[in-house]
C-alpha cells in the first residue's frame, strides 16, 4: 500500500536542521500531507520547555542570520503544523530514559507521547523518511 507521509527523524542539536525540519514539517502538514517527527539525541534538547529560546539553539553563521532576521521560532512552526495539519511528534524513549526525563518536561503540547526507534522505522517503512 501506497504511503505518502513524511517521516522526519531529528536528532542533530543544530539550530539549521531543527530549523528545516519544522518548516518541512509544518508546510507538508498544512499541504494536507501527514507527518511524522521522531525527536531524539542532541535534538531532544530544544524541546525543554524550560530553556529559554536563546539557550534551545546552537549553530553556525545562519543560526545567526536566523535569530537576527526574527524568523519565525522551530517550536512555534511545529506548533502551527500541529493545529493546522496531520502533524505527530514523538519523544525517542532512549533518549528520554538516558535523560531521566519524563514526557512533562518537553515543549508542552507538541508531543504525542514516547515511542522506541524500531517501531518509527517501521511506521516509516512506506513513506517517504529524512534524517536531520
């Protein structure tokens, strides 16, 4: 069976790619198109909710350009997607686990709940799968 969701596997900390996976994730989600995002290593880190914006980020010369231009922040395009599309995020259960973090303490209202690696792979399996 044809799947043509978008699965979005974010691990890097980076400011550019957390940055590009919510804008890929929000414009597919609102283009009608089903997403799904998978949070985990140095990306589990920005979704602290209690960093404030400035400490969530660290990147190169265009997370510079970033901040300075006033773009619009990752957490508030993924929060869009949620309330205008088909968007699901969810928190790597290692990650969190590796953390001694409980759901609670990410971006509140992004998050679906915890899910393992091996069972995103295989929801992934039919569609089309990006890693940042």
């Amino acid at each position: 069976m044809a799947d043509n969701g978008l699965y979005i596997l974010l691990c890097s900390g980076e400011h550019e790619k957390i940055q590009m996976a919510a804008m890929m994730a929000s414009v597919a989600a609102v283009s009608e198109r089903p997403v799904q995002v998978f949070v985990s290593m140095n990306a589990i880190f920005a979704f602290d909710k209690g960093a404030a914006a400035e400490k969530r980020y660290h990147g190169g010369a265009f997370s510079k350009l970033l901040c300075s231009q006033h773009a619009p922040d990752a957490m508030t395009l993924f929060h869009q997607g949620k309330e205008l599309g088909d968007l699901k995020m969810w928190a790597c259960s290692m990650a969190l686990d590796i953390q001694g973090w409980e759901l609670g303490r990410l971006d509140e209202g992004l998050f679906e709940g915890a899910l393992g690696l091996t069972k995103f792979l295989s929801d992934a399996e039919n569609g089309q799968f990006v890693t940042l």
